[in-house]
C-alpha cells in the first residue's frame, strides 16, 4: 500500500493546540480526521466537549488527547506546532512512540541551544554554528524519525482561521514529506509550496522575528513608511548573511517563507514579535510585556541567540546587535535608531 493510500486512512495528529497549531488542525480537519494533542487537561475537555479552543470555535471533527502514544499510534503524519522553549521537552516525551515510517511536520519558528552537559549561554557568551539546533535538527536528534519536515511562510493565524488567502512553505529533503504536506493543507485559499532547503527555510522563519521586534518599534515611534522600508530592506540583508553562515541557502530567503513573512510580520500587529517592539517604544519594559503576553514572542530569545553568535564569528549584524542592547542592556531605542542611521553602509546588495 503507497504513502498517499494508507495515510487517507489514518488520522492526522497536531500536537500543540496554541493560535498557529488551532489553526492548522482546522484546516486539516476539512479532509482529515485530526487528533490534537496538548498538555493541559482542561484544553483537552474543551476541545472534546464545547468543540472550542480558549472560546475559539474548531471544527467539530478534531479529537483531543493528552497521551502522546495515542496520537503516535493511530497517526503517520503528525505536525508539532508548539513553542520553541518547549520544542525539545515535548519531542522527548514523545521521542519514546515515534518510529522511522512516521512523517514529522513542525511550524515552530525558533532555535534550540545545543551546549556541554552544565553550560549556559551566559557562562560560554560567544557561540558557533554546532551550539545551534534548528527545530528539524532537534526531531533529529532526539528521535529516530527521518522524513521531517518544515512549515513556514506568512502565516498569521488570525488569518488562516478567518480562512482568509494565505499560502505555506512545505521543507523537507524528501519529495514524499513535501507532496504529503500538500495534499493534507492545500485548499482553495491555502497555497502551498515545497523548498527542498529545509534549513534554509527554519531560518528565514526564525531570523525575520528580529526585524519584526525592530519594525514594531518604528511604528510605535510613530516614524514613517520610509524609515520601515529602510528597515525591512536592510534587515533582508542581514537575514541573508545571518542565514547563510548558519547553512541556509539564499533562494530560501527570497522566497515566500523568506522576504514573503518578513514583510508580513514586519507590517501586521497580529504579529507578537512586531507586538513587542511596539510595546517597547511606547516605554514598557520587556519583563511586564513578557508577562502579560498569552503566546510568546519567538523574536526575542533568537536575538539573544544571535548576538552570541554573531560575536563567536566575528560578524557584524547592527540590527540585532543594537535590538539586544535595547531589549537586555536598557539601551534607547531612539539611540539604537540613531546609530543605525549613521552606520557606514556602503552597497546596497552585495549578495547576489
């Protein structure tokens, strides 16, 4: 029996039932049966009983669970769709029930911290590529699933759940993950493409939040179009070099789940990471947003990540370098912008 046949058959699994992982569970449900996974038992009771997620109406075909190997035995293909300060906890516990036929699709944009038994990122302080995990790196790592892949793109999930236009990047190595995750998530307003640079595309996700916290910023300055188109055209510059060193290719940047998200985050205030910086301008501190955010903002942990990293190369990244100051050293915002301005930029692109 092929892939296409036995997968019709089978449930799909979601684990990870947050704004983005409700989202896709419905627009799976609309040709699959879907078993949802999350931790708290209330969230299950909800989705099982009221059909609902936090008051939010899903599609009444989606089945709650809290048990792990009951979504990996009745399921081939399952998406995990939780945050990336969990990621690894949750693949671990799951670890134990998947097996190598399994497909594995995650939409987590943010990176893992891969250090020596009894290190933290503050005692070594500078970093290099093989301290990096990405989310696809870590399935890797800690299970013995081999068809990974990757779910990015301008994504809002307001958007996807209102069913509004929208379109995806399915990643993976292998031609069956990608054609799978086209056949399960593609509909009439849900485009769906394949890149075979996974890599490429975990880190366009993941390196755009930073630019998105930045261009939040601008606005709550109340600054213009012209200083965010600044911005945004000099941050996909440094999200290129950024992506290339950390073994990204420069197509996957460009693309749909490249340029295409950074200029949808960096313009929508469904987004938490624009969300952030907006917050941040108008004089709050990083502790009370963080605090009363209900998901978090990926952007933030990635910058931290990413100054580290940026100092064990030897590279120069402005944007993230003065965005850590401003969310970590109480540098101003104002100063961060002005110092940027003043920066000796001297080609526009030098990439291609």
């Amino acid at each position: 029996m092929s892939l296409k046949e036995n997968s019709t058959e089978k449930p799909i699994g979601v684990v990870g039932m947050g704004s983005f992982g409700t989202a896709i569970a419905n627009i799976l449900a609309a040709k699959s049966k879907v078993i949802a996974y999350a931790r708290r038992a209330e969230v299950v009771e909800e989705i099982n009983e009221k059909h609902s997620v936090d008051g939010v109406n899903i599609h009444k075909s989606i089945v709650g669970t809290q048990d792990p190997k009951q979504i990996c035995s009745t399921c081939e293909t399952i998406f995990f769709m939780v945050p990336s300060a969990a990621f690894q906890e949750v693949i671990r516990a799951f670890a134990p029930y998947l097996y190598p036929y399994h497909i594995v699709i995650h939409g987590t944009k943010g990176l893992c911290l891969n250090l020596p038994q009894g290190k933290s990122l503050d005692q070594l302080g500078k970093i290099t590529r093989k301290n990096i995990l990405t989310m696809s790196e870590v399935i890797l790592k800690e299970t013995v699933v081999i068809r990974v892949g990757c779910l990015a793109g301008p994504n809002l999930a307001r958007e996807l759940y209102l069913s509004q236009p929208a379109a995806t990047v399915v990643a993976s190595r292998f031609n069956e993950v990608i054609m799978e995750g086209q056949r399960l998530l593609r509909n009439d307003k849900f485009q769906v493409y394949g890149n075979s640079d996974i890599v490429g595309v975990e880190l366009s996700g993941v390196l755009k939040n930073i630019i998105a916290i930045a261009s939040g910023a601008l606005a709550g300055l109340g600054l213009g179009e012209n200083a965010k188109g600044l911005l945004i055209s000099r941050g996909m510059v440094e999200l290129v070099y950024l992506g290339n060193a950390l073994g990204g290719s420069l197509k996957s940047f460009i693309g749909l789940a490249g340029i295409g998200d950074l200029v949808t985050t960096c313009n929508s205030t469904l987004s938490r990471n624009y969300t952030v910086g907006y917050r941040l301008a108008k004089g709050e501190k990083l502790s009370h947003i963080l605090n009363t955010m209900e998901e978090v903002a990926e952007g933030i942990n990635t910058v931290r990540l990413m100054k580290a990293f940026v100092e064990g190369t030897g590279m120069r990244a402005p944007i993230t370098e003065n965005l850590y100051k401003v969310l970590f050293e109480d540098l101003r915002i104002e100063e961060a912008l002005q110092y940027l301005m003043k920066y000796p930029f001297s080609v526009d692109v030098d990439f291609i």
